[in-house]
C-alpha cells in the first residue's frame, strides 16, 4: 500500500472529499451504486451511470487507477453469472468516455494483477460484491480482502448507504476514506432540505401507505412547520378522525399510530394539512367517470384517489410562505390520468417557487422521483434524490452506516 497525503483536514461534516486527497498514481476503490434497471440484457435508465460521471473524471483527470465495487441484483451470496457485473464495463466505457476494463472478480490475486496493470487514469470494473456472504454480513476479512486492492477508499453510492456491508460499511476502517462528489451532493441537498433549513418548511408526504412510513411522519413532525398529508395515507388519517372511507385505500388497523402523529405534531407545533376534498371514482382505471366530494362526504361504494382543487389552493396558499419544501410520496394515484392532476399542480408550484429563487425543494422516493417527472417538474426543483430507501431512512433521522464509516 502506498502512502496517501491528506492535503487538508476534514470539515466541520465530519469526513473528507476526494479533493482533500492527493490521487495521482494512486488506486482509488470507489464504491458506486450500478444496480441499473436492465431489460433483455440492455440498461433501460442510465440515471445513476450518468450521476457518477464527475465522480469519475475528476478521478481520471487527477491520475487515479479507479477500481469500482459495487452489487448488482440479489445473488444472496452466490457466484451467479446472471447477477455479473460483466455487461456494464462496455456500457460505462460508452457513457463515461473512459477506458473501463473488467476483473471477474472483486478480491484476490486476479483481481490485484488487474488492478496493477491499469495505467493512471483508467477504470477496473470489479465483479458483483454481492457474490460474496461476507459483503452483507460485513465481513472484518472480506472487507480487509477488498480494502488490500486500493490506497483509497471512496463512498460515491450513497444510496447504498443505509446498509452495513462490507463495502459500504466496513472498508472504510481499512483505508484512508472519503465521500465523492454524488454523495458530498446528496449529503448537502439533504442538510439543507432538513437538518439546518431555512424556515418555515413544509414537507409533503403522500404514497400508499402510512405502516411503511410512520418514522418518516413522527420525524417530519419534529422538524418542519407543516405537513401536508396527501394519497392513500391521507385516507388513513381522515379515517382516524372519524371520516367514512368509503372503498378508498385505508389501513384501519393504523388508527391509534395516526393519532400520535397528530398529537406529536401539536407538541410541535406542526400544522398538519389534510384534504378537504377529493377526487372519488367507483373504478380505477384510465379516464374513469369521477367526481369531486368534501372529504368527509365520501359516498359508500366510492374510493378517493386524488386530492381537490380546494384542497390544492390551499396548499399552494401555505407553500407560498415556505422556504424549504420536503417531499416524498404522491397526492394521488399518478399513474391513472387524470388522478395525476393533485400531484402535478402542487409539483408545479414547488417548482415555480424553486426558479422564482425563493424556495428551495428537495424530492426523492422511487414513486416520488416518477411522478414529479411525469408533471414536468422534476429539473425545476433544487434536488431531486433517486436513493429510494437511503433517502426515506435519512428522512426518518436515522444515521446512515455508510455515511457514519466516512466519519471514523
Ligand atoms: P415512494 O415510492 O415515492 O416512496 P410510495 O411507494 O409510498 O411512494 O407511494 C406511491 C404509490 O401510492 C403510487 O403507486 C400511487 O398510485 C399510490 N397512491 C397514491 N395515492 C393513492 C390513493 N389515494 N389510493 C391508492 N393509492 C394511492
Ligand atoms: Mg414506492
């Protein structure tokens, strides 16, 4: 292992940026998240290849061998050539402009011969971590046996940083570690959005369900000015203040959960906004004949699938005075047109407020990300998180083991 120099000291965040390093001629270990969607064989959304590009130029700019770990599907362990990592390395050569090499596997004497005989400024694509047990059990060895391949070690996945593997987790104790410039991104958006905003904030939380997001709420409480409650967990929190559902989404057995966020919120003096009307159809499906009712005159054979104009204007009303908005989940059921419509006007004027300079937004979550793009509005916010579940474990207030190994 050769030496690395520090060239400055960490910041007050607690880690290092690769900037703080002096890489020329040293062997980077970077950690990426490639798990690409990939259809017959072909990557359908290039969306995480493209966000790590700077990451990688600044690398082979600055004269670092560049190895890349990362996992790839669920082979829970196994050498499975259908979970190879193999048909990226041409894919990332073409998106990154970069000369990608690939070693069939991750650890071991193979892998250092490949890695040695890089010159500055090229890419080794290693074979799926996860082909290993030690990387999800965060294996001392198997992290040691992979720290053995690099001077340096460079978290850029952060959206792999809600577990403790081997390679996002216990790496970092093995070697000199840094953030790369997608996490030091994300980390940022993040800090702003929630832990030092500008006030008032308001957060929009919707989606399906309140039992998959129930930290999410009770931390949301704690930290923003309001909370808007839209989709089929709004219908969840009108239930438990006595409204008839009617056929709508609603888990019922969640009452007693719905109240202590409403209590919760008063502590905190957290205006909790619900819908006062909504969109109700007695069929889902695309152009269904629907109609617009009080939320608490849902007919019986009804469902409520999106929020109404009433209840739109007076979001608007209170996002108007908002610095900071926070979003995950959409206010409807977006993927049926017209019940896209809740979700797209607020998402609009987070987006207008966002360009007028006034407003800084922050959106992430897998469904979240899909329908702010379907309202066009997705590359007006401030920024836009695609770490699914990193993201709503950051927005339960929960420290992430990939970022905490940074900070050792
Ligand atoms: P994310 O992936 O962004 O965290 P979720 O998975 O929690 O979001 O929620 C997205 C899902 O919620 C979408 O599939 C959407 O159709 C559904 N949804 C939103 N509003 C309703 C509603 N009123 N009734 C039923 N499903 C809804
Ligand atoms: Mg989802």
């Amino acid at each position: 292992m050769t030496q690395v120099q520090i060239k400055e000291m960490p910041d007050q965040k607690g880690f290092s940026s690769i900037k703080d390093f002096d890489i020329q001629g040293k062997t980077v270990l970077l950690r990426a998240d490639l798990n690409v969607p990939r259809q017959n064989g072909k990557v359908t959304d290039t969306t995480r290849i493209d966000r790590l590009k700077p990451t990688i130029d600044y690398l082979t700019a600055k004269g670092a061998k560049v190895l890349i770990l990362s996992h790839f599907g669920r082979p829970d362990g196994e050498q499975n050539p259908e979970m190879s990592l193999a048909f990226l390395a041409p894919v990332l050569e073409k998106q990154w402009a970069a000369h990608v090499a690939f070693s069939p596997d991750c650890i071991g004497d193979h892998a250092k011969d490949l890695a040695e005989g890089l010159e500055n400024g090229q890419v080794l694509l290693l074979e799926n971590v996860r082909f290993y047990k030690g990387e999800k059990a965060n294996d001392a060895e198997f992290a040691k046996q992979l720290a053995l391949l690099g001077d340096i070690y460079v978290n850029d996945a952060f959206s792999a940083s809600h577990r403790a593997h081997a390679s996002t987790a216990g790496i970092a104790q093995h070697l000199p570690s840094a953030a790369g410039l997608l996490m030091e991104e994300e980390l940022n958006a993040l800090t702003i959005a929630l832990e030092n905003p500008q006030k008032p904030v308001l957060a929009v939380a919707g989606g399906s369900k309140i039992s998959t997001k129930l930290n999410v709420l009770n931390n949301l409480v704690e930290k923003v000015d309001y909370l808007v409650l839209g989709g089929g967990m709004a219908n969840t929190f009108l239930f438990a203040i006595g409204i008839e559902m009617g056929k709508s989404l609603c888990e019922k057995d969640m009452i007693d959960e719905a109240k202590a966020v409403f209590e919760k919120a008063k502590a905190n003096n957290c205006e909790i906004v619900l819908p006062k009307d909504v969109v109700v159809v007695t069929q889902l499906k695309e152009n269904a004949e629907f109609q617009t009712v009080p939320a608490d005159q849902i007919p019986t054979d009804y469902m409520a699938i999106d929020i109404g104009p009433q209840t739109i204007s007076y979001i608007t009303e209170k996002m108007q005075n908002c610095k900071t908005i926070v979003w995950n989940g959409p206010m409807g059921v977006f993927e049926i047109k017209p019940f896209d419509n809740g979700t797209n006007e607020i998402a609009n004027f987070a987006a207008k407020l966002t360009q007028s300079g006034q407003t800084t937004s922050v959106a992430g979550g897998g469904d979240t990300v899909a329908a702010l793009e379907n309202a066009d509005a997705a590359k007006d916010f401030t920024y836009i998180s695609t770490a699914g579940g990193a993201f709503l474990e950051w927005l339960e207030g929960k420290a992430l083991p990939g970022v905490e190994a940074l900070k050792s």
